[in-house]
C-alpha cells in the first residue's frame, strides 16, 4: 500500500521500519529533520513536507501529545488540509479523548476517513512488530487497515466504531499500568525497609503470582533504583495520567488512585525527574520512607 | 509422612486432600465440628483435639487470622504445649509479621521447629494442588518440607531463614493485588460511564498487555458486578491489608495505596459488605460516579 | 464616583446595593434580565447592554466564573471593546489565574486598567457590606478604589501588583475553607458514629479551640446535614478547586488534599448534589461510613 | 483541696502550678527525677511514690500517651492499687478511648471514680490557664472538679457521662488541627512557588476569613519554615492521628483525609523529624513542590 508515516521518534522509527520491511510504499516524515535515515536506507521516501506524506491511501500518525498532533492535523499545509477525499488517517497516538473528537468532526467535514489506533509496547516492541493495537472507528476502514496492523503488531483489538473509545481504553491501560509502578514502588519499599533482597523479592513475585512482562519490567527497575534511560519518560506518563483524568472529569467518575498517580507524577517532574522512565514514580515510597535501593 | 493439618476451610480442606491423595499419614482437626467428612473418606484420621494432631513429624496449620492461629498454638492443650521437641510447624496462614515473630519465639523456646509458607492462589487453585508457596525458615527444614509443598503447590519459592519474612511477602502480595481491584475498578468505572462495554472492555485489555489471572479473574467479577459467592472474603482482604500497614508503620514506611486501599475496605464493610468477594471493592468507584454494571 | 456593576447574583446584587447606598452612580447589568429591579428602586440605573454600564470611570464584574467573565469582557460589544481608556476594570470574580492574567493582557492592549479584587464572605456579608477583599494590581489604581472597597467590605489587602496574585490568594482560601469542610466531615461522622450528639460536638468545638466562623458555619450544617438551600453551590466549590488545582499543576505544586477535595465534589456532583451547598462534600464520610445525621 | 497531680512534661509543669497558686494542697509526682523543683517552691509537696500522689480527694493525670498512662495505673503500687475508694482521678492525658475505657473498668472495680478531662491549649496556655478543658464523666464527679478545671483553663466543656467520649473529642480535635496544617502547608507552596510573599500571605488571610489562633500559628511557623522547637512534637501528632485512627476502625468509619496525615507524619518521622514541631508535617508540600522557604 502507498502510504505516508509521520512521527519518527523511539516508537514510530521501529514502527515505519516494519512497514517498509513488509512492502510497503513509505513517505516518512519528521518535523525536526534527520530522523529519516535508516529508514531510507531500507527503502522508504522521505517526504520533505506534511502534504508529500499524504498523497496515498492511508497516513499513520504516530506523535507525543495533543499539540504534537495538532500541528500535524491543523496546520495550513497540514494533514487536514492535504489528505485527498476518501483516504484514511490512522492516529496511532496518545492523544485525549476531546482531542481525537475534534480530528474525528474535521475529518467528517473534509471528506476524509479517520480511525484511532493507539497502541501498548514500548520501543523494543514497536521495533519487533509485537504492539497491542487497539483500534476503533468504521469496521469496514479498520478491516483495510488489518494488513498494516499485522505488521506492526502481535494482535488487534476492535473496541467499537467512535475512535475516541480506542483513545479512552489506550489511556485507561496506561493509568492501569501506572498504578501497578506505584504499588510495586510502596511494596518494594516496604520489603526493602525490612532487609530483604528487592531483587529475588521481585524474582519470586514475578515467577508467581505476578508472572506478567509489567510487573518484571517494573519490578526490575524499580528493585535497582535504574530509571535511566528511560524507555517511556515520565513526562509522557504524566500527560497519560492528566488525559485519563481529563476525560474522567468529562464524565464525572472520580478516580482517587488516579489522583494519587498525578500527585506523584507531578513531585517526581517538580523535583527534577523529566528525564527519567515513568517507572521512577515507583522510587517515591523509598524516598518518603528515608530508604532506597 | 505423619502429620497433622489443622485448619478445614475454603482453602485447608483442599489442600490436606492433596496431601492424602499424595500418600501421607494425615491427622486432620478443624475448631467448628463436621468439616472433616470428606478427608476421613479418602484416608484421612480425624483427630478430636489439637494435641492428636500434633503427634507425627510436623503440622500444617491453615487458619484465618492472627487470633485463630493463636487460639490453636497458644491454647492450654495447644500446638506449642503438645508438638514433640524437633518437630516442625509448618504455618501456612496469612498471619501477621509480628505474630510469625511471636511464633518463631515460642517454638524455638519450646525445641521445636518453625517454618513460614503461607500461599498465594484461591481454593480452586487449592484443591488443584497448584498454589505458589513462599516459603522462609531453617533451609534445612524446609528442604525436609518440599514434598508437601511439591504435593500444594506448583512452585515453592524461598525468601530467607526469617520465617516472618515469608509473611511480609504474602501480605505485600495481597496488597497488590488489592491495587489491581482498585485500579480495574476506577478504569471500568470510567470506561463503562462512557459508555463502552465493560465485558468487551475486559477481554480485550486481558488478551493483550494484562494476560495475566489476576486482571482476568477481578476484570471480570467488576464488569459484570458480580461479587457473590466470595472466593476471597472482603473481611479477608482487609485484615491483609491492615497487617502490610501494621508492618509498614513498624518500620516507617509510608504507603498512600495502602492507605487508599484501607479505606475502601472500611467502607465496604460499613456498608454491609463483609459477605462479599473482596472484589467488590472495585464496585465502589462506579458507585461513586453514580454508575454501575 | 459613576460607575458600572455587571454580575447580579447571590452576590453581586447585595454589593451594588451598598454601592448605591454609598451615593455612587450606578449602572448596573446583569446577562439574563430582571434581576434589577430591587436595584433600580434604589437608585441603580439599568443597563440594557455591557456597553452601557462601562461608560463611568470604573466597571466592577462579579461573575460565575471564567466563561461568564468571558462572555462579559471579550463579547464584540463587551467590556474590553467599549470600556474607555484609561478606565478601570475591577474583576471581583473567583476566576482561574491564567484566564486574570489574559485579562491583563488584554486591557493593557486596550490602554485600559485593570486590579483583581476577589473577595471572601457568604452572601449575607456582601449584603451587609461586611466581605474581605484582597486586592492586587497597581497600587494606585487600587488607592483610587478604596471608597469603593470601603462600601463592599471591613477590610481590603493588597497582595502585591500582579492583579493574578490576587485570584490565586482566593482560590487558595476557598481551598482551605473546602478542606475544614471535609475534615469536620470525617470528625462529625466518626463522633455520631460513636453515639456522641452531633450538635453538642460541633457547639463545644466552636465555642473552644475551633472558634471561627467556617467552623461554625460549616460545623453545624454538616451535624444537622441541612445543605439546601445552597449558599455556596457544590459547583461553584468544585471550580475553585479544579482552578487551584490548575495553577498547581502549571506551577508543578503536588496537593494531596486538594486531590482528594476534587474527587469529593466530583463525586458529590456525579451523584445528583449539583443543587447542595458546598458543605455537603461534608456529608459523604458519614455515607461511606454507613451512617448519617 | 488535697490532691495529687502525676506527670510534669511541658504540659503537666505548668498546670500544677496553676493549682498550687489557687491555694490546693498538691503532691506531685514525675516519673523521671527533678521535675519538681519549681512547685516545691511555690509549695507542692514532692510525693516520692505513686501512691505517695494518690492519698487526696483526687489525683490528675497529664501523661504523654497510653504507655505511660498505663505504667503509672496499673503498676504494682500504682494509681489503681493505692487510690482510696470514692477519691477521683482525673485524667486529662491524651489517651485511647480503648484505654480510656479499660481505665473506666478497673476504676469502677476498685470502687474508684474516674472521669476524663483532656485539654486542647499549648505549654504556654497550660502555664497561664488558658487550657480548654472536654470533660466526661458522672456529671456530680464533674461538678466536684470544677474549681480544679477553673484554676487550669479558661472553660469547661462536658460532652456525656461516658469518659471515653471527651477522649475521642480531643482526638477529632487534634486530627482537625493536623488537616489545618497539611491544607496551609499546600496552600502556602502554592503561593509561594508562584513567588507571593508566604509571610504575608498568613498576614492576610489570618487577619480576615481565618481569623483564629490555629491559622495563625501554623501559617507563620510554616510560613518560616520554622519547626524548632517543638511545642508539640511530631511523635505525639502522630500518635493522636493513629488513636483517632483507630477509634475510627473500631467504628468503621473511613477517613481519609485521616490516612492522608498518617502518611504524612509516618514519612516526616521516617525522615528524622522527631524532634520537629508537629507543624512540620506543613513543610512536606514545598519539598514535594521542589521548593521552600
């Protein structure tokens, strides 16, 4: 399929990778240049604009947050703009729940498709073609889209035909996973505090009753106190964790561990953890116990 | 092996038949009458007081709490008066850090032996013989034991000579699982007041990123709101997650999940809900969206 | 001094009748009509446009919140476009930080003035003149408002020259007010829980150590659980929290209670509270404690 | 009147000279040596022994928790073993209402009277009689004591017959006075991250809508940063949250602004601020904000 790719960052340099290597015809494009490299190497185009990216079937966006996306989407040479009537946007992003309506209306009143596709893995996944896709929007548009999913990820799940819900479970996942980096980081703090080994703490957990990648990923790092480099920055979990909070004020459901999470979130930036992975938030009860790995 | 098993409920009953059917020697004693007819049908003896069951090699206790326990080792005829020097206690309850401590005292005292190996699975895994044993003590002793647990559990981890120390994990493993009801329920709150379906909901998020049994089982009961009969009572959870804090506060460290977690169970209860699944914590963030299943 | 009112509510209608008993010359409005009629018997002319009542030297707004001050100050024909130059826009408003300071902005732009002068009080205070005022912006300016102060209040403060400071001092205040709302909550419920008289409790608290009028106030509706008819509406409440909360996280300041103060008025509103008097969030503790006034 | 007063800390010093000036005939009696040496001199008597404190009409307790309070009561020749039948103790220590209750049993089997009568005030209101005094008890007992209460505070508050009830209103007291530091310790990191003056920002708000001796003093200490010395120290804030805390258990009532301050106590003592004044737990804000002053 002729298609375009834009966002090339840690997650979407792996993804446009896998489209290229499964035969697909790839306009890739970054705003801060540079990034398109390796993937011309292996056969892409690299479109010098947003519009060369949107002169096939279909463009990807994979991008940060909302502004990221709308500088994409709205600008005068932009997505909205150029995409030809018919062809379909498939927003691989994080982005909010308001957010991905507003793309949903504009791509309405353009004559163009539009469906969400965000996904969970992080990089080294998106470099495998192991994502999650969880996909939603018109059922005949994501059943075109299959090819492209099936190359970029382990498995697609369909939760219904208004993109937003695809958005909303993205960034419900991401708040679940965060609250398991907070319980692990309070569990691991009281373990620790009492003298036994963090790490065969987390090995026999993880060998257990808690046998899944997340619990071991975030185990791991928070047992070392290893938040660099970070594979997913906390900046990125914040904006997740505000997202989630934003669509639950929307629809007036409190969250209080949510709450907890931006709380959290928010000391771990205030004190100067912009840099570090998300799984950071789970050093914050060693810290408050006057202990840590 | 002779010995004795003391504790018939959701869980002990299962697991002492796994023990005859493995081939040992089992006196079995429960404090309420009637619950030992099946065991003595597959070769089981039923002893009429704790000392009969204190008379092989070890004894298994299986109890609910910190005052049932205590009310089998420290009563007049109980098991510390009556288990021959160089036996071993092998308790197997969710007790508290320090009443294993306290327990460990006593035996030591009194020239017996003492091991931790309390377990993580729910009756259906008991009576299947695959509960995950944390086992920590004499590792001398618990070498002795490994044929029981082989006979429990599918797999037996070891946490150190300090049999409290087993304790510790058992109850910062319910901890967090009681985070993982909380935050399914706060997501399935805000995904159900969306509007999406909490089933579809739950499928699609076990199937992909949280595989694992405990998002299974505890997404499920909170999508469907389904918290009777109760595989885990929410008496059960509370009095773990009061036991992680007590530990907590002895050694200073702050827990704010736990703290949330203690409240919701003190609500549940206030409530009217001491006949529920512990699940049904996760019921109470749609209740307070003024929503539900 | 001739000068203008817009904003005619539970509020404001009290403070422009001290304005007119004070001997100002008063153009008063209001969005939706017939709220002036009580004014204009005492003296107050009647605006029938924005425009109208900002042809004196200085326009007072005392409005809902952020929008309605919007609608007010950036409508075509509205306050920024018709105020002349050099007069004073005195914005008495509970409005966010961000949205005071495009107003500032704005009225720069426009050669306009402009101080923030919220204040603090019930409406029984605003109608009988008796509201603290904390004002900011340029000191003279402010010194040329004083009579008019004078006639709204006992006491004005000036927090410094950035009328944002101003709005953020009061958004601060209704938190601390919100936050002696829930703790007299959980107080109250867990003394009636207890048995002890709930009237009795509040009367021997306020007449000790907690001798204030919040306490009071707040104390004794909370004990009788009388929250209609609502002097400070639940909503209202919960958007100062929600802008505190705001500028919080723009200035990346973590505020536990104000997070869990949020989830209280988002639950209060959720399930049907919207019509109740703030105090009200001061009703759930004893809801999750099963019990009630 | 002949009566004995036990317990000289901060508090106890300065309430015995109260009743020596007021012309009673005091022995008094500390547990660690060389407390008295200023009531000797206004003309205590030193009692050498418990009972040497317990020969009068009645005999104060002022001790600093349930330990001590237990190690004076039920020594061998303790409170309980020398108090005459019919003489009073009055004890107005900051105790559980589970102890306060066990004290009320063991009195009444030895044919003693015993009320409660715990204080809200600070050293320097227990010196010049400013204490407010919250008395239960059999209302004659009470009536008995009143020229006592008159010579120690300011006034006098009965709420019931049952002694335990004034105990757990000075434990809702003092968790009310914590929730006002942690909401001024927020409140002041807001404002003084946003670069408004802290101190003048307590002047303000302390001297219009929070007009009470609590916002006063906490403001300005946390204002200051200033937490040395303790006049209450964090130990004993933390136990009173714990007792109410408890109490709150015990009558399932969840409170979780109450677990908010535990967490807060629990990690300003796990960061070594015993010997702080209980205000510091108002500092934790700015350090989680990054900030201070």
């Amino acid at each position: 399929m002729k298609l375009g790719f834009i966002g090339l960052g840690h997650m979407g340099a792996g993804m446009a990778a896998n489209l290229v290597r499964d035969g697909h015809d790839l306009s890739v494009f970054n705003r801060s240049p540079g990034r398109s490299g390796s993937l011309t190497a292996l056969g892409a185009h690299e479109a010098r604009t947003i519009a060369e990216a949107c002169r096939g079937a279909a463009v990807i966006t994979m991008l940060a947050d909302d502004d990221a996306a709308g500088a994409i989407a709205f600008a005068d040479e932009g997505l909205i703009a150029t995409l030809p009537k018919g062809a379909i946007h498939i927003s691989m992003s994080s982005i909010s729940v308001a957010f991905s309506k507003r793309l949903a209306q504009a791509h309405t009143e353009a004559g163009q498709r539009y469906i969400a596709a965000p996904v969970f893995g992080r990089p080294d996944m998106a470099a495998s073609g192991k994502l999650f896709i969880i996909a939603a929007g018109d059922a005949a548009t994501i059943d075109q889209c299959r090819p492209l999913f099936d190359a970029l990820g382990q498995k697609t799940s369909v939760i219904g035909e208004e993109p937003w819900a695809a958005n909303l479970v993205k960034l419900s996942g991401n708040f679940l996973q965060a609250a398991t980096i907070e319980s692990l980081g309070e569990a691991i703090a009281l373990i620790g505090k009492a003298g036994i080994d963090r790490r065969a703490y987390v090995e026999i957990l993880t060998s257990t009753v808690f046998n899944s990648p997340a619990y071991k990923i975030f185990g791991q790092l928070i047992a070392e106190g290893k938040f660099e480099p970070a594979a997913f920055a906390a900046p990125l979990g914040y904006k997740d964790i505000r997202l989630a909070l934003a669509a639950a004020e929307t629809l007036r459901v409190p969250m209080p561990m949510g709450s907890l999470l931006h709380d959290r979130f928010l000391r771990l930036l205030a004190q100067g953890g912009s840099h570090l992975d998300w799984a950071a938030v789970g050093g914050l009860a060693a810290q408050d116990a006057g202990d840590g790995p």
